[in-house]
C-alpha cells in the first residue's frame, strides 16, 4: 500500500506545467515579428497553450499576444479568444502605454477576420487606460494616431450622456416620481434640455494630439488624423486645428507637388477647412492641379477601389463636396467665395416659349440668361 502511494504522488500533475506563460507570449512575439502564420498543427497547440496559460500572464505579455494576432490577421478560437478578453479586463489598468495602444490596435485589425465587436467589459478598461495615459501624455507618437485610427475603424459608440433615469419629459410627459429641486413655474410636462454627450476617452487623446501634432507628427501622422475626422464626420477642436495647421505649415514645402500633400488638401476640404497661411494653401493648390491621377481619386488609400470610392462619394455630405475643379481650388486657396448660382429661371427657361406681352418691351434688346 505504501509503494502504491508513492507512486501515486510521484506521478505528474495531470495539466504539467511545461509552459510558462512567458514562453507562450514570446513565441507569439516571434511569430508577429516574422509576419509568419504558423501551420495548423503549430497553430492549434500555441492555441492550447494561450488558453490554459492566458489569465496567468503578465499585462505586457498579453499586449504581446494581442499584437503578433493583429499582426498576422488571425483568430484565435472562440474559447482561446474569450480567455484573452477576460485577461485584458483583468490587467488593462497595469498596461503600459504601449501595451494598451497594440490591443486597441489588434482589435481594429481582426475586424477584417471576423470579429464583430470588442467584449464590452474588456473596452470599458482598456478606455479607461486609454484615458490615463492619454492624461499624462504618455502615448508615442504613432501609438496615439493608431489608437484614433481604431476608434474611426471600429463600431465603438460614444458613451451615452448620463442622464438619470426618469426625469422630467420622459414617457408621456408626465413628470416622474421624485425630485425636483424647486417647483416648476406651471407647466408639466416640459422636456428637459438635452445633456451634452461628453466622451472623456476621446477628449484626451485630442488634447494630448493638439499637444503634439504641430512640432512631432510626419506628413503620414498628419494625413491619418485627417482622415480619422473625416471618417467620423467629426470637427476637430480649435487646439487640434492650431496644431494640425502649424504641422502643415511644416511639411508642406518638404511634400510641395507630392500626391501626400494633395490628399491633404483633399482632407481639409472635406472637412470645410483652409490651412491659415497662404503659402500652404498655394502649395496644396499646386499640389492638386500637378496629380495626373484625376481630383477624383485623390481622396483614396491604397486598400481603396473604384466601387468603395463611389459609395464614399454618394454617401458624403452635402457640405463635403466629392470633387473640386481646378478653378474651385483656387478660389479655396484665396479664401474667396464660390460664384453665385445663375437664377432659376435661367435654368428652366423654354427657348420655344412665347414672351407675354407685358414682357415683350423688357425683352427687347437683352440676351436671354443661358443662352
């Protein structure tokens, strides 16, 4: 009985820790450094290890595995993905800037392999992260466009305004149950002025962007920011514009005649914006009648085609023009008004009709608009 409980203990665990949670994370560093998909063999057994071991790991090392998975565009299994969420929740508020920015990141990348939506208890922390770092002005440079980049490509939802439950002008327009601070000089029933929706995460990052965009952002930093407003139909605040106009003032001599500096000048219009020097705004100018690929398309990325350009145009707003002629550009470099619009019945006027009589003295002598 005795050798049989010896035996009994010597034996090994039945989950053997071979793997240390380091080791799983740096084999997913390594396969993201090589931009390399393991086979499946390889796959389902990184795969195992990264579920039995994720809760284990440290913040960083999960901000490693996130990021090798963004890097090489693939899902994990549902169980496997689920582990990893639980441990984002668990250790976003130790990650460091870094680590939080590559999650956010992955997470806008592995939309294009499936994933519908971030867990909202893992967003919720790494938000709360986002705003942290955001506040201390800890993110690089790259990282804080990378984390707006995710923001305009994911479904994320503002966060809705906090207002309480069961206030005045909800339902049927009866007042609801308690509290008011003082009576209501006569009217029941009056709905209360909305509550401005205030997203702190995003207001961070943008001030933390305003801090640096004008002397740090390079040409791309700069046209990404662009394109993440004009993605979200969403005005940046004056500190951003300042910023994002001494950035330009910057590097548009260094891109004068590039295609880079004529999506800029793309962006700003669409977002009914001038840089305020006017050397920019003849560089931009110049910049768009130099480009043989047509005003068209100077609005595209490289992963962008016709079909994808075509909605973008049909679904932009009217304030957004979809394209601009040569004589357009340069009335919105010299900050001059667009010409007013001919009458209307210039524009529905019937050559074959007969003038009425009390016309036809008017008439007499003038050209006929349109013709």
């Amino acid at each position: 009985r005795d050798s049989k409980q010896n035996r009994s203990h010597s034996r090994p665990a039945p989950i053997p820790a071979m793997v240390a949670p380091a080791a799983v994370a740096k084999r997913f560093w390594a396969y993201g450094t090589l931009c390399k998909t393991p086979d499946d063999d390889k796959w389902s057994a990184l795969d195992a290890d990264c579920r039995e071991v994720a809760l284990n790991m440290s913040p960083d090392e999960i901000g490693q595995c996130l990021w090798s998975l963004g890097t090489i565009r693939k899902m994990p299994t549902k169980g496997t993905w689920t582990v990893l969420e639980i441990a984002i929740e668990d250790t976003a508020s130790r990650m460091s800037a870094k680590s939080v920015a590559v999650c956010v990141w992955a997470y806008a990348k592995l939309t294009e392999q499936g994933l519908k939506k971030p867990d909202r208890d893992a967003w919720r922390e790494l938000e709360v992260a986002i705003e942290k770092h955001a506040n201390e002005n800890a993110f690089a440079n790259e990282d804080l466009v990378n984390i707006m980049h995710a923001f305009a490509t994911l479904p994320r939802e503002a966060p809705a305004p906090q207002s309480g439950e069961g206030e005045e002008g909800d339902g049927d327009g009866e007042a609801a149950p308690p509290a008011v601070e003082g009576p209501v000089e006569g009217e029941e029933g009056e709905k209360a002025e909305p509550i401005p929706n205030v997203d702190e995460c995003w207001d961070s990052l943008e001030r933390s962007l305003s801090e640096k965009a004008g002397d740090e952002f390079t040409p791309i930093q700069v046209a990404t920011t662009l394109w993440i407003f004009c993605t979200m139909h969403k005005q940046p605040s004056d500190e951003t514009w300042t910023s994002l106009d001494t950035a330009m003032n910057r590097i548009a001599h260094d891109l004068k005649g590039t295609l880079e500096l004529a999506r800029l000048a793309f962006f700003y219009h669409s977002l009914n914006k001038a840089p305020v020097d006017e050397k920019t705004r003849w560089l931009m100018h110049n910049a768009v009648l130099q480009q043989p690929t047509g005003l068209l398309r100077i609005g595209l990325t490289r992963e962008s085609n016709g079909a994808r350009a075509l909605s973008r145009m049909e679904t932009r707003e009217a304030a957004a023009p979809a394209s601009i002629d040569a004589e357009g550009w340069l009335r919105w470099a010299m900050n001059e008004p667009a010409p007013v619009p001919q009458a209307k019945h210039a524009l529905t006027l019937d050559p074959n009709a007969k003038p009425k009589e009390d016309d036809e003295t008017s008439a007499e002598g003038k050209e006929v608009p349109g013709e």
